[in-house]
C-alpha cells in the first residue's frame, strides 16, 4: 500500500457523515473534546482495562471500540468497524509506541498527517538527519572514536519520555554507563545508544500546525517538558547535585510564552521543516508537529528533537493558547484544529489531501 495516496480507502466514505477515531491514550480527550466543537462524531478505540475511564467522559465519545490489547485494532473487525462509520485516525504518541511501527504503516484507515514520516520519527538517527538536512540547529553527535571532554547525554532507542538517559562528561563515563545499560538488558550494544552535546540552556517546545488547505504554518503554543529529576536538582545544594544522577522522566508540562525576539527563528525552522517534509516526503507534514529544543543564554537555538504529530504538551491549551488567538478568534486547541482542517478540507473538496 502507497503510504502518501490513500484516496482509494475513503472511495466509499460518506462525506456527510465522518467520524473522527483515535486511541485512548495520550491526548485523547484533547481531540475528542475539539472533534465535538466541529461538529464530528467521535470514536474511541480503547483498553479493556482503561475503559471505565473513558466512560467518565461519555460526553465526548459517540462509538466506542474496545480491544483487548492495542495491536487488536489492526483486526479486520475493527477496521471494518471504523470504516463503517467513515472513520479518519488521529494518530498520537502512543499509536506507534502500542501499535508498532509497521502496523500503522500497512493499516487499512486514512490517517489525518505524514505516515512516511513515522518511519524517520522512529528513528534517532535518521531523525536527526531529517533535522539537520531541513537546515535546523542540531547538537553535535559523537561516537566512542572520538574525545569527549565536554558534557553529553546518552540516549536509548525507544526510552519512554528519556527514561535511562543519562549525562557524562568523559569517554570513560561514557563507556561506563552504556556497559551498564547492556548488563541491565536495556540495550544489547552500544551501537543503539545515540551520544550528543548536552546543551546548556532552558528547554522550550514548540507546537506547529501545517495547514495543506489555507497553505500555512501556525505556531499554536509552546510548553516545558517538567521532567524528574532533572528539573528537580537545582534544589539542592551544588555540593550534593555531585553526588546525584540526572535523569529525564517527563511527569508534566508547563506553559510557556517566548520571548517575541525569539519567534522570527523559531518559525524560520517551523518553515524550513515544512519545506524539507515537502521535498523529501511529498506531500509533505500534515497538521500538527513539534520542534524540541534547548534556548541557550546567546540565543541560539538548537533542536534535539520532533515529533511528526500532535504532542502531549499541547493539552496544557484545550480552550485555545495566547498564539491560537492570533489566528483563531475562538478557543483552538490543537485537538479542534485538526477537526476544523478536516471540516476545512470537507468543504474544500480536498479530503484526501489532509491524509495519507
Ligand atoms: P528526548 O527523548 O530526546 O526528547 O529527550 C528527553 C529530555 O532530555 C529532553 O526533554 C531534555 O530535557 C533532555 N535532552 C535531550 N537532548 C538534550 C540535549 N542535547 N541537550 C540537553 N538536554 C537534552
């Protein structure tokens, strides 16, 4: 199956009728909620075990799927099920985490945004390729052949939210903890571990939204990731920090509101990641995505990181954020930004322009 021309699977959808579906996880509520102020009717495809839950919030939900575990929805009865009801998938962070990779790719369901690029987000190399190649500030990445002399932080494949990350100053530490990481079976070789330039500053995320129908990039918010124990250190005293290892488990978000000076940059490498999507993986991102990034004390920017897709960080704004306003003179948060790029594209006749 094409991963960018998907017409074919809306060929018998009815227009009239299109059901917003997404996973019971992640930012969930925040897409039903805007599906609803759309005017849509909602599906929820959820977790036996999560669904008393979402029960709580019935008011947004108009289908329910329940599976028993998440590969469950690759299932020929719940494709058809969401298919009946003309179903278009909001994907989020936890769709590739629980579904995997290649089942997203080969699902039978228009998906609202760029599955090509779920492969690359997957990836931290290629990722930071991506990155680098759309003409945005990168860390420096180093390998165990070179000196380290300043710090760096050591990153796994698929650790949840920077679990197990860590911060080294020399090779030998370096060395020392990946040795470490073998023997507690988190990776298998140190070929899986990704050593980059700790880059000193604060760290700031930045909400996107590309709009394939009003052919424009909107920045709908920005957030801090709160992670422990990092964001926690500094309330100790510096001779007991020494003692204590970092680590990056994201526990929440905060808002955040940029300085004005600093938007030109940061929507310069919103662009120049939206023009490098377009060129690389036609037709290009769709909808939501998020630079990741540290601002450090000259200014500069350095991005360590994206996601293709809607970030949980957007549910700090549900009735809209101080950027959404800018646009949208009403509450938008990114949940109802994508349905109204659905109602938008509906209107426009151009459905299959807004999926892949
Ligand atoms: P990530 O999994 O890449 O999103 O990283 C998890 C967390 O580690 C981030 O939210 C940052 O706090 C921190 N981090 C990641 N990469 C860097 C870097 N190159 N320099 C400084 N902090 C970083």
């Amino acid at each position: 199956m094409s991963l960018t021309d998907v017409s074919f699977l809306i060929t018998d959808y009815d227009f009239d009728n299109i059901t917003i579906a997404t996973l019971g996880s992640h930012s969930a509520l925040q897409i039903l909620h805007g599906a609803k102020l759309e005017g849509f009717s909602t599906l929820l495809i959820v977790e036996k075990k999560r669904e008393w839950f979402y029960d709580m919030f019935s008011n947004l939900i108009d289908f329910k799927v329940v599976v028993d575990s998440w590969k469950d929805i690759c299932k020929d009865r719940v494709l058809s099920y969401l298919r009946k009801h003309n179903s278009i998938l909001i994907p989020h962070g936890s769709l590739i985490e629980y579904v995997g990779l290649e089942n997203v790719e080969k699902m039978r369901l228009p998906i609202f945004g760029l599955r090509s690029l779920f492969r690359i987000e997957a990836n931290q190399r290629m990722k930071m390729e991506f990155l680098r190649n759309a003409g945005i500030k990168i860390p420096k990445e180093y390998t165990l052949d070179m000196d380290i002399n300043s710090p760096v932080i050591i990153k796994f494949p698929g650790a949840k939210g920077g679990k197990g990350y860590f911060i080294a100053k020399t090779k030998e530490e370096v060395i020392k903890g990946i040795r470490e990481a073998i023997s507690q079976g988190i990776i298998t070789s140190h070929e899986d571990v990704m050593i980059q330039e700790y880059i000193v500053g604060v760290t700031a995320y930045y909400h996107f939204f590309y709009s394939p129908t009003l052919r424009r990039l909107e920045i709908l918010g920005a957030d801090i990731r709160y992670e422990s124990n990092i964001d926690g250190l500094y309330r100790l005293p510096p001779d007991l920090r020494e003692s204590i290892r970092a680590s990056f488990t994201v526990v929440g978000n905060i808002p955040l509101v940029l300085r004005e000076s600093l938007l030109p940059k940061i929507m310069r490498y919103g662009l120049n990641f939206v023009k490098y999507s377009q060129i690389t993986l036609p037709p290009g991102i769709i909808g939501p995505f998020c630079l990741e990034s540290v601002i450090k004390d000259d200014g500069e920017i350095v991005v360590f990181e994206f996601s293709g897709r809607i970030v949980a960080g957007t549910n700090l704004y549900v009735t809209g954020s101080p950027y959404s306003s800018f646009y949208w003179n009403e509450p938008m948060s990114v949940g109802r930004r994508i349905a109204r790029e659905i109602r938008l594209a509906l209107e426009k006749d151009m459905l299959h322009k807004v999926i892949t």
